[in-house]
C-alpha cells in the first residue's frame, strides 16, 4: 500500500473517531466516563441541564463511533468507555505529532541550508 492510500485509509478510518470527540457535551461524557466508570444516563444527566434524551443522542454518537458502549442492566443501560478505541485516537494523534515533526525537521534543515 503507498504512502498516500495509508494515510488516506488513517484518516477515513480515524474520521468519525476525532468527529465524536468534536462536540463539547460528547467530550464532557467521555471525561466522565473515564473519571467515575461506568454510569446509567440517569447518573450522567444529574447536575446537567442536558435532558437525558440528549444525553441518549450523544451516547449513541459516541457508540456509533465506537468510543463507548451501552450494556442492558435491569431497566436501565450502563455507558462504559471502549478503551481500545481511545487507544486507537491516541495512536492516531500521536502519527500526527510525528508527521509534523518531520515537516519541521524538513523545513529546519531548508532554512539552514539556504539563509
């Protein structure tokens, strides 16, 4: 596979991954999550002035995206995070931080070369 049908398959897949985590209220979930563990949409909305329907919409944004996953206990679904998927962000970011750094490297050694 080229370099170019690479990085256009990272970025196809890592697109709906870095879209979910966009929105403010989305991002606020997956903090949540990750700090308190596995909540019901009841325990997410309390202190919130997002209706727990809302909250429904962005869980399953975030499902959808593979970021978190919604487990039937009782009458009520438990959220968890899907830490292989954060992995995945994190792996991605981090190829990106790499990229940047050789451009700059790049750009470093032009400028040293041609003052």
């Amino acid at each position: 596979m080229s370099r170019s049908k690479g990085a256009a398959l990272r970025i196809t897949e890592a697109a709906p991954l870095f879209a979910a985590l966009g929105d403010e209220t989305r991002l606020q979930l997956v903090s949540r999550l990750g700090s308190e563990g596995p909540l019901s949409i009841a325990r997410l909305s309390q202190g919130s002035e997002i209706t727990r329907q809302a909250i429904t919409k962005h869980l399953t944004a975030l499902a959808d995206a593979g970021l978190v996953n919604g487990i039937r206990h009782g009458r009520e679904r438990i959220w968890q995070l899907e830490p292989a998927r954060l992995e995945k962000a994190r792996e991605h970011l981090a190829q990106i931080s790499r990229e940047w750094d050789q451009v700059i490297g790049r750009l470093q050694s032009f400028l040293k070369e041609n003052p």
